[in-house]
C-alpha cells in the first residue's frame, strides 16, 4: 500500500506545467498608442499565470480592433494554434471575459469550439468554474458586455453624426480631391474639415468632363472607357494604383462632388445601406457644379444594363431604346422580312402587339429607313436652328464669366502649390549642399520625389486648365452661333449618310409613334445644351443649367413630323 502511495506522489511530481496562452485587445488604435491597458493587463496576467506555476507559452496582442466579430488577425492566429493536434497550450487566459468577445453567441461558439480541443478560457477578475451555476453566470456575464457594447456604439455613433452634421471630419482617409486639415482645437481635441487638393481635384473634373463629353468632345464615355483611357495615359490614382470601373463609378456617383458628404451610409457590419434618414450630410467644399454632377447620373442611368438594355447602348440601330408606341407607352422594336424579289425590308413594331396581337394594342408598323430619316432631318432642319439656339444659350452665356473666374483661381491655387514645392525642393538642396542634412538619410529619397512629383503634376495641371479656358474663345455671336449650329448638324450625320447616334440620343431622349404620319420627339433642355456646347468646343462644366420642365421644344407643333 505504501509503495503504491509513492509511486502516485513519483508521477503527480513529474506531471509538467499547463501552458498558458496570454491574449491582450484595446478597442482602437489610439488607446494601442497612448493608453497603458496593454501594460497592464499583461502585467496582471503574468502574475496570475506565475501564482499557479503555469508557463506562457504565447502572447496575443491585438492593438485597436473591436471584439464585437472575430475579424481579429490575432485572435485567429490564436484560434489556429488553439486547434492543432495537439494544441500549443491548454489554456487562454484574459483579463475579464469582455476582451475575448463582445457577443455572446459567437463567445459561446467558440468556447465550445476550444473545449472539444480540450482548451480552456479563463477570467482573471471573472473566475468561475464549470458547473452549470458558473456557466450560467458567465451567460450573464457575457450578455451584459454585449449590451453594453452596443450602447456605447449607439453613443459613440449619435456624437460622430452630429460631429459630421457640424462640418468636421470624422476620420478614415478623404475622398480623393480632398485633404484633412486642422480647423480647430477644442481642449485637447482637435477639430479637422476637409479642403480641395487641387492636384487630384483636376483628376476629378477630368473624369467628369469625359463622362459628359469625352475626349476632345467625341461624345460621352461609359466606365470602362474612361477607366482604360486614364490607365492607358498613366493617370493613375491617388496610390499610384490603376483606376477600375469599381473605382470610376464611385467617384462618378459620391455626392461628396457637390459639396455634400454623407456619413453614416452603410452598416459598419453587414455593410448594407441604411435608409436616408439616418445619413448625416457633411458640408464640404464642392469640386464639380450640381448641374455637372446630375447629367452624370442621368447619363450612368441611361447606360445602366437594369434601366437600357446593352444592345440598346452599343447596338447599331439608330433609334433603339428611345422608340415607344404612343399609344400602349411599349418599345418599337425591329422586325424584317423579305420580299418576292428577295429583297430585305425592316420595320419598327410595337412590342406590344408583337407578342399580343392588337388585342394587346392596335399600334402601327413603320419602315425603319423612313423613321430614321425623318426624325433625323427634323431635328437638323428645326431644332438646330440659329435664331431657337440664340434663345436657348442665353443661360450659357450667363454663365460663362462666373465659369472663367472659378477656373483662373483654380489655376492660381496649382500655380501657388508649384511653387511651393520647388520652393522646399530649393531648400533641401541647400541644405544637402550646407551638410546640414545627411546624404545617407532612407527618408531623404522619398522626399524629393514627392516634392518633385507635386512640382509636376500641379504645373501640368495647370497647364491643362489654362488650355481649357483658351478653349471657351470669343463670346458666341449670331455668326458663331450658325457656325454652331453647322458644326451640331455635321456630328449627327456620318460621312456615309448614316446619323450618329450618341449625338442623337444626347439631343433627343424619347421617340414617340402616334401614327404612320405623325412623331413626337421629346427631350429635356439641359441635356439639348450640353450636345450643342460640346458639339462647338466649349467646355461642358460651363453648363449650370438645371432643367426638366419644360422640355426644349417652344411649341408642339416643332415636334411633329408627317411621314413621307
């Protein structure tokens, strides 16, 4: 009996200590920065560790990440290690049960997860055992942080709101076009706002300006194009990365443009969109004109595969997606057919009939030649006519000063960042000449090729403004303004007879068919400007015409076209 005792007493003797995981978590980065938790919470679990003869075998530290989800790099490198066979450790040990988990479904989860690994979780100021009282505290426990997480977001989420609402910015990085600057200090707190960037604020309106109008006024530029074109000119973006459609269509559709930027637009964890009312709108410097920004979107609209089908936005038929039956409001699709000679004919139909017979609607057929030719021909024969076009630049011409002194300061402000560059490039140099800075500086290089890239890029910028300001020329006569006319009526027909359609379209955005010997032709006034101006060189973001109502036709007669 007795040496069955030593022998037991021999091998408990032997057995070696647990080894302890130590995982240590600070909501934000700046508490990982400035705040002593960290310290002291290790210091504390050491010490814990030490009184119970358990070695540490690993330490976790996760530096400014929340414990509401377990996207925590070193939570999971910890879960990892937890889980191989057999496991580095056998047991993790927090401060309080809050820094493993703020929700206590996933907190459940993964204690049952380490468990069947044979791994155990344990509170230094929460210690609690396994019986079903302690876990049912630890239940308790766990469901209280998480309410008190959650009523913390709340506050924390209604005082960044109304920071936003104020002006300020609330953190993260600025859209691109803008820079956080200090606006004022409120005790130790330091109030930012955002402010034009004036290098990357040019590559905004560059792309705004080739969503409206393209290249040289070629006509408007869908996503890819335009993202292919900067790639392909080596505009890059504010990384230095290349631009995608993802990209493009963001700064294209971000309201921040106008002068409003909206906070809280998103679910910070499902990333789901929230209803408007809950956005607050910060107010921001604007880089583009609401008038520039609302054609886009017209324009992305009209281009969009759920609203315009893509045959309808790359197909050749002239009229395709703006045709409708006047009288069932259906699309004038194309049918063909072929006669005894063999020869082809193409109509448009009403879809609606197509596919119902004319007890779905007595719409009509029209040979497509015909339809296209007289839309066409009304259009350059009365819409584009000097004396209506006179009447309709006038808000143009209102404009075009306010445009002008906008686009000077614009290249005063890039001239000024130019030359403050070279500025402090002179001084560095001068100081590398003195000895006063080290040659073998690794942050040396760096400097002087964003002193130099800043230099540049503001000059070129600046460059590309003044040539846009050159474009405006003299002030629009009534010979310059049939010259305008001219010049529209060349870009809606080809060299080979047939029309433009992106010209076209831009003038007019619905085709109606009453009958086979009356059309009517519906388009907004706005997007009638923006064609004309750009089919004349002038720069589109002259336009701050806002129009819906009344559309351009003066009267309704103008509209009307007999068939031949």
């Amino acid at each position: 009996m007795m040496n069955a005792t030593a022998a037991f007493s021999d091998a408990a003797a032997i057995q070696p200590a647990q080894r302890a995981a130590l995982y240590l978590r600070v909501s934000t980065g700046r508490q990982a920065e400035s705040d002593l938790s960290i310290p002291d919470q290790r210091r504390q679990i050491e010490s814990y560790c030490l009184s119970r003869g358990w070695d540490v075998a690993e330490v976790f530290v996760e530096p400014g990440n929340t414990a509401t989800d377990d996207r925590r790099p070193a939570f999971q490198a910890m879960i990892d290690a937890a889980m191989e066979k057999p496991p580095a450790f056998s047991v993790i040990v927090v401060h309080s049960f809050s820094r493993f988990f703020r929700d206590q479904f996933q907190f459940e989860f993964y204690i049952r997860k380490l468990s069947k690994n044979g791994v155990r979780l344990i509170s230094i100021t929460q210690d609690l055992g396994d019986d079903p009282m302690s876990v049912m505290m630890r239940q308790i426990m766990t469901l209280f942080d998480e309410y008190q997480s959650k009523e913390n977001g709340k506050h924390t989420l209604r005082a960044m709101n109304e920071n936003a609402r104020q002006g300020f910015w609330n953190g993260a990085r600025a859209p691109i076009g803008y820079r956080v600057v200090e606006a004022e200090r409120r005790g130790a707190k330091i109030k930012k706002k955002l402010e034009i960037d004036p290098i990357h604020a040019e590559t905004v309106r560059r792309i705004y300006r080739m969503a409206l109008n393209g290249i040289d006024n070629n006509g408007p530029m869908g996503l890819k194009s335009i993202a292919t074109w900067l790639n392909e000119n080596g505009v890059r973006t504010r990384d230095g990365g290349r631009w995608g459609i993802a990209s493009v269509h963001l700064l294209l559709t971000r309201t921040t443009y106008i002068g409003e930027h909206r906070f809280n637009t998103r679910d910070h964890k499902t990333r789901s969109p929230k209803p408007e009312a809950e956005h607050s709108v910060m107010e921001v410097p604007p880089i583009i004109t609401r008038a520039e920004w609302e054609a886009v979107q017209r324009s992305l609209k009209a281009r969009s595969p759920k609203i315009m089908p893509p045959r309808a936005v790359g197909g050749s038929i002239l009229l395709t997606g703006i045709c409708f039956c006047a009288c069932c409001g259906g699309a004038m699709t194309l049918r063909s057919g072929t006669s005894s000679m063999g020869r082809e004919y193409r109509y448009y139909t009403c879809s609606t009939k197509a596919r119902q017979g004319k007890t779905g609607c007595p719409g009509i057929t029209v040979p497509m030649d015909k339809l296209d030719t007289a839309v066409a021909e009304h259009l350059e024969s009365r819409l584009l006519d000097a004396t209506r076009l006179e009447e309709m630049m006038d808000a143009l011409l209102e404009r075009r000063d306010e445009w002008v002194g906008q686009r000077r300061q614009h290249v005063a402000d890039l001239e000024r960042r130019a030359t403050e560059a070279e500025a402090k490039l002179k001084r560095l140099y001068e100081a590398i000449e003195n000895g006063v800075v080290d040659m073998g500086d690794s942050s040396l290089k760096g400097r002087i090729a964003e002193l130099t890239a800043i230099r540049d890029q503001a000059r070129g910028d600046a460059e590309r403004a003044v040539s846009h300001i050159e474009k405006i020329g003299p002030a629009i006569t009534v010979e310059s303004l049939r010259a305008f006319a001219m010049a529209a009526r060349r870009k809606l027909r080809r060299d080979d007879g047939s029309f433009a359609r992106d010209y076209l379209r831009a003038i007019a955005q619905r085709v109606e068919v009453v009958s086979k010997s009356e059309v009517r032709i519906l388009g907004k006034r706005s997007e009638l400007l923006r064609t004309l101006t750009a089919a004349s060189g002038v720069e589109a973001a002259v336009l701050g015409v806002r129009g819906f109502e009344p559309k351009w036709r003066a009267r309704q007669e103008s509209n009307l076209r007999p068939q031949d």
